[in-house]
C-alpha cells in the first residue's frame, strides 16, 4: 500500500505545475513562447484540423503543423522540416536570401546549412526517409536566413515531409 500512495504522490507532484500553468498559455503565446504539440508513432492523431483549431483562437498569432525529420547530404546529418515557409519564417523571423519555395516539391536551405555542403539552388538534393525507407529527388530552390538554429536546417513543403 505504501509503495502505491507514495508513486501517486509523485505522480501528482509531478503534473501539479504543467496544470497551474495552462490558465498562462495564451499570455505566453502572445509574448513570444512557442509551444509544440508532439505525437508518437501511429495513426496521425496531431493533423491539420488541430492546427486550423488552433488558429481560430484570438490568442494564437502563428500556428503551423510542421514535421520533423533526419537525413544526410553529403554524409552531413541534417534536420529537415516540413512546415508552411511563410508561417515558420515569421516565426523564426527570417528571410529569404536567394530564391524561394517552389511550386509543388522544393527544398529550401538555411544560410548556414548552404555555405557548411557548399551548395546554390538550381542542384537537386536526394532526400531519404528518417523512418520509413523512402526516397525523393527535389529540387533545391532557395536560401533563407534567421537569427535561430534553423539557419542550419532544410525546409521542405509538408507534403514532402509527410512523405518521407
């Protein structure tokens, strides 16, 4: 019995904060918090219909579903994100540099990812699957620049992401 009340206890101990702290999310959101909603493995669960939910909401400035995945290039470990590029640059606050997204499946470089593979648009990049074994060949159509780390990631449409 004892075991028992005290893994409760520290279960309760542990949740206490995150609950006193949900009435505070929509003042963080409009301060400049970002917050992620994640998911595992499995039938989607976190999809769009959420994010246009989200958005609804008078304290939600910016909201993007976005995914993450893992790749090489050039034997370089790279981050690939599937997002909205308007929507993650003004969150990011960045810009485009060079370029820009394509029409239907592009891949776009952080500045800093670009000059670390030495690469300019107009090549194509071999994309692969960081979970499942899939492969895309894509167009790489532009370089953005941002005052975060995702000047060393590579922005991909979210079709592609979901995809890969």
């Amino acid at each position: 019995m004892l075991p028992g009340l005290f893994l409760c206890a520290l279960l309760l101990g542990a949740t206490v904060p995150s609950l006193l702290a949900l009435p505070a999310v929509p003042t963080q959101v409009l301060t400049g918090d970002v917050y992620v909603v994640t998911q595992g493995s499995g039938v989607s669960t976190v999809n769009d219909s959420l994010v246009q939910n989200l958005s609804a909401q008078p304290w939600a400035g910016l909201v993007s579903p976005e995914i993450l995945s893992f790749t090489s290039i050039e034997g370089q470990p790279v981050v690939v994100r599937g997002a909205e590029p308007g929507v993650i640059l003004a969150m990011d606050r960045g810009s485009w540099v060079e370029g820009g997204p394509g029409n239907a499946t592009w891949a776009a470089l952080g500045s800093g990812l670009a000059v670390r593979l030495g690469l300019k648009p107009g090549s194509f990049l071999t994309l692969t699957g960081s979970s499942s074994p899939r492969i895309a060949l894509v167009p790489f159509t532009g370089i953005f620049r941002t005052a975060t780390p995702s000047n060393d990631e590579l922005l991909v449409p979210l079709s592609l992401a979901r995809f890969l």
